[in-house]
C-alpha cells in the first residue's frame, strides 16, 4: 500500500505565478489535511477536505489561496500571485473515514523568487 | 484555542541513554495525541498515536504516555541511539463534531544523541 504522495516535491516561482501541489491520499483514505511548516516554525493546519467538499478552512490564508479535492485525482492546493512569504514546506496528511490518526506525506517544498 | 508546547526546544544525550521528551496541551478536550518523527528535510514518521481514552502506548523502545485531565504527554525512549537523532513533534487532535480540525503542533524538540 503506497503511502501519502506528494508531488512536485520541490517547486520554485517566481513572485506574481501560481503554484499548484498535489497529493493523493493512502489507498480507502477519504480525508485530506494540508500543513504549511514556515522556517523556524511548527506546523500549522490549513484545511481539511472529503471528496468533493471543503470541511474546515479555518487555517487557510483568506485570499490566494483555495484547495479541492475532486471526486476523481489527488487533492490540489493552489496559491495564486505567489509572495515570498508563501516559501514553506507543505504536507498533506490523509487518514481513513471515521478515523483519526493521520499519515504525512514527504511534502512539497516551495521557493518564491 | 489549543496552544501545544514541547520542552525541551533541544536536548543532546550520549548514545545508550533513556530520556523523556515533554508535551503538555491547554485544552484537555483532544480527541486524540499524536507523536511524530521529522528528519531534517524529510515528511513526518508517525510513532505512537494516543486516543484520548487511553493511557499509554508502546512500540519498540518508544513509550507514549497520557493524563488528559492535566495536558501532558510524555514520550519515552529507551536506550538511545544516533539513528534516533531527529525532531520529534507533538501533534492533538480536536473533534468539533460538526466538521474536525486538524491537528494543533508543538514546536517540537530536536533530539541529538552522540555516538
């Protein structure tokens, strides 16, 4: 059973781009969460998906930034008009429905220039 | 709102020693408690995974133990090698019922065990 997957797993843009991550879930996961890690920081929660529905936004930054998981593929996140300060680690993490306990993926690693 | 806090920030310990890292949460309402490894550069290693009805866990050398009442989880590793050299984070878990929000992190404590 492959794990969490994450891809790319480094992404660098230039200010004013768009990014786009992508991570597919464990195999019979239904749930998606994704993290962003700032250097020297913890992580922190940004929202949380099932197929097709957004559950819990409250970690997410209010403008730029939208995530989807669509009844068929991965899961995105997408940062439109990249800053620099978006430069972090960002995991997505999955776990099965009705569970809790979340597995990581190896995350993507983005770099604004 | 949870607020996570994992002390120490750093330790470094000779190789073959036991050691105790610390977590302790602000609202004992947690669903459950997560420990995890982070190598540098690297994802997040799931270690132990605590429900919030339990008390302890076990794997290998790793001992997770929990008092929800008081907001503290401790991680015990026992007979410490370099290879367990890594961040070792603190992660709980709040159901609201309604939706779930994801996990609230400590900061983690960076762990360096010298051969």
């Amino acid at each position: 059973n492959a794990g969490v997957m994450q891809n790319p797993r480094h992404l660098v843009r230039r200010r004013g781009q768009e990014a786009r991550l992508r991570c597919s879930p464990m195999k019979g996961h239904s749930h998606v969460y994704w993290y962003r890690q700032l250097p020297e920081e913890g992580l922190k929660f940004m929202v949380y998906l099932q197929k097709e529905n957004i559950i819990d936004e409250s970690g997410m930054p209010k403008e730029r930034f939208s995530a989807e998981f669509p009844k068929e593929g991965p899961s995105i996140l997408r940062i439109q008009q990249v800053v620099r300060g978006d430069s972090a680690a960002y995991f997505c993490a999955s776990s099965p429905l009705g569970q809790y306990e979340q597995y990581f993926g190896p995350g993507t690693r983005l770099t604004v220039t | 709102k949870q607020e996570v806090t994992q002390i120490p920030a750093a330790l470094s310990v000779p190789e073959g020693e036991n050691l105790v890292l610390n977590c302790s949460f602000t609202d004992s309402a947690i669903y459950n408690l997560q420990w995890f490894r982070q190598d540098p550069g690297k994802g997040l290693t799931s270690l132990l995974l605590i429900q919030s009805s339990q008390r302890e866990q076990t794997s290998g050398r790793l001992n997770a133990s929990l008092d929800k009442s008081s907001g503290r989880s401790t991680l015990y590793i026992a007979a410490s090698q370099p290879g367990d050299s890594a961040t070792y984070l603190c992660a709980v878990f709040m159901y609201s019922g309604g939706g779930a929000d994801g996990l609230t992190f400590g900061k983690g404590t960076h762990l360096i065990i010298q051969p």
